[in-house]
C-alpha cells in the first residue's frame, strides 16, 4: 500500500455461492450506476490486480458487455480506443484526467467520445477545477465514488457534483457515514473529524486482531481519512489523517495546496508533504513535476507561490517548492508520499 505495509482484508463470507452472491448484488449495481445489462463497451485502463478495475470489469461481463483492456494507460491510447470502440463507460483515476487534460487541445478535439455514458472514478482526491474541466470536455457522464477493500463507500452523479462542486456523494444503499472525534463522539454536520463507514458485510485484517480491533468503533470502522459531512449528509474529504501537515501547530491538508498547484499550467504532478522543520516542526513542501516543456527553477518555484498565496491562507502555502522529474505514482495512480517524505527529508 501507499500509506504502509500491504494488508490483508477477509471479507466475511455472504453464506451462499458466488453466483447466488452475484446474482443479489447486480440489481444494486444496475440501479445505482445505471449501467444497463448487454448494452455497453467498457474499458479497463488501469491493472486488473487492483480491486475496482477488477471488480468494474467483472460486472461488465456479467452484464453482458464487451470489455476492452488497455496494455498501459496512455492518454492518446484512451481516446484512440474510446473512438474506436464506441466505449460506454470505464473506471479511471483522477491523475488519468489530469494527462488527458495535458493533451493539446487539438489532440483532445481530434477523438469523438461522445459515446461514454459512465466514466466511474476513485482511489484519490480530484481537484475540483481537474473534474469541472473534465465535465466541460466529456459531458455529465462523471460518477464518483469513495470506498476501500475494506467496504462501505459514498457515491455521486455528476448532476449532483455539480450543485455540490467537491463532494465525494452520499452513502450508497446499505451503507451509512459518520464523522467522530478522537473520543469516539459523534460531529455536526460543517465539522471535520474522521470518517466512519458501517456496511452490511465486515471484515477482518488477516492474522491482525489488533489492527481489526483499532479500526472499529461499535459496527462502525475507519481506513484513516478525514472529512465532513453537509447538512444533507453529503462527504468532504479532507484527506487522510497520516498525511496531515502540523506547522506551528495549525493543521494544513495536503490535498487541498495540491488542489491549487494542479490549476497551473506549469504543473504536470504535484504531491505536498510536511518535512521535518526545526522551528515550526513541519514545513509546507511541494514536490513538482513540471508539465511537458515546462523548466524548473527558482523563477517557477517563486511563480506556483505567488499563484497558491492569491488562492490560500499564507499558511497553508509552500514555504518549499522542489522539482521532480517523475513523481513516484503507484500504477493504479496513487502516490507514495511515504517514499517522497523519506526521500526529500534525507535529501
């Protein structure tokens, strides 16, 4: 994993074979995603060892889709196959979008993806300017989704996003949300603590009672994420709690400078940590990849400044900006900030 050592979540069992389980669960699937049974053309873009490829593929053959499978995501490659595939819906990632959004405006105009229906997105925050730019380009044909391997999940139409711009969506039908403080107590709506997810199913870690134990409080567990809930039980993520920055004691998440840095034209890749400070006890760092043809140095690291002190509270901007060539993203898309906080606090 991106956060530490890989884990091994055991589902419990549903009490009946697969098929039987699959047959209860499709209705559900149908109903809330709107996919429609053998009608479809999906396309896998990323690996197919990661749970929500995997699973999203498998509900396409099971409804009777063709399914289409991408070596290894290129942005040209997507929309090559997309155009010739008459593509209906797929699972993508949210750095998918920024790569596809870096294309040339007369690359991205040359491919017709007006057959998408569904584009399914998760697995990392997504700036609010990468997605409104994406329903501009594609239409409302973005869902998204919050969930883990551990269960239970939110989900928003794109209709929805758009009234809410940043939600991550409601509980999906059978599961509920709940933000609690570190004492376990229940939060308003507006105030940010950690959320909670209850489904029906649970889980255990494998060979890791203790781990099991610490995740949940009553039927309730938690993968470590922060956020709130709006006063119609719609989710804000923050961000994960081992990814906070505490810089002369305020909190700063990260997602929200990254969320800035990725509106620059400048900027390809962006991660921001929190190193080791001696007098405010973490600095604000980001670690840049430039975008395509873009130089690094002292002249832009002044510049992505500037640019986040116009759109963020003084301390909450960078007080170091770094350049990267590549950004250490896992292939599913995720970042290890683990490696970039070990890497750049040595260096």
């Amino acid at each position: 994993g991106t956060t530490g050592r890989p884990k091994g979540v055991r589902p419990r069992l549903p009490g009946c074979e697969p098929e039987a389980d699959l047959a209860r669960r499709l209705p559900t699937v149908v109903a809330q995603y709107g996919l429609t049974p053998g009608d479809g053309v999906h396309l896998v873009v990323s690996p197919l060892y990661h749970s929500a490829p995997a699973r999203h593929a498998g509900w396409a053959l099971h409804l009777g889709h063709l399914v289409v499978v991408m070596d290894r995501f290129t942005p040209e490659g997507a929309l090559e196959l997309i155009q010739r595939y008459r593509v209906t819906d797929s699972f993508m990632v949210p750095i998918m979008f920024q790569r596809l959004l870096a294309l040339p405006e007369e690359t991205r105009k040359a491919y017709d993806t007006g057959s998408l229906r569904q584009v399914f997105h998760a697995g990392a925050p997504c700036p609010v300017e990468t997605k409104r730019r994406m329903l501009e380009w594609w239409g409302p044909v973005l869902y998204e989704f919050y969930s883990s391997t551990e269960g239970g999940g939110t989900f928003v139409r794109p209709e929805e996003w758009l009234a809410r711009p940043g939600t991550v969506g409601r509980a999906w039908l059978g599961a509920q949300v709940r933000i609690l403080d570190d004492d376990g107590r229940e939060l308003p709506p507006g105030k940010p603590g950690t959320v909670y997810l209850r489904n029906g199913d649970g889980f255990e870690y494998h060979k890791d009672p203790a781990k099991t134990a610490a995740a949940y409080r009553g039927d309730f567990f938690t993968v470590g994420d922060v956020g709130y809930l709006d006063e119609d039980g719609y989710l804000y993520l923050l961000d994960r709690r081992t990814d906070l920055i505490i810089s002369g004691g305020v909190n700063i998440y990260p997602a929200e400078v990254e969320g800035v840095l990725q509106q620059h034209p400048a900027v390809g890749d962006v991660v921001v940590v929190g190193l080791p400070d001696p007098e405010w006890g973490q600095r604000v760092t980001a670690v840049v990849e430039p975008a395509a043809g873009v130089a690094p140095g002292a002249e832009l690291a002044a510049e992505l400044t500037a640019f986040c002190r116009e759109r963020l509270a003084g301390y909450k901007c960078p007080r170091e900006v770094r350049f990267a060539e590549r950004l250490p993203r896992t292939p599913t898309g995720k970042l290890s900030r683990a490696h970039i906080r070990a890497e750049y606090a040595s260096g």
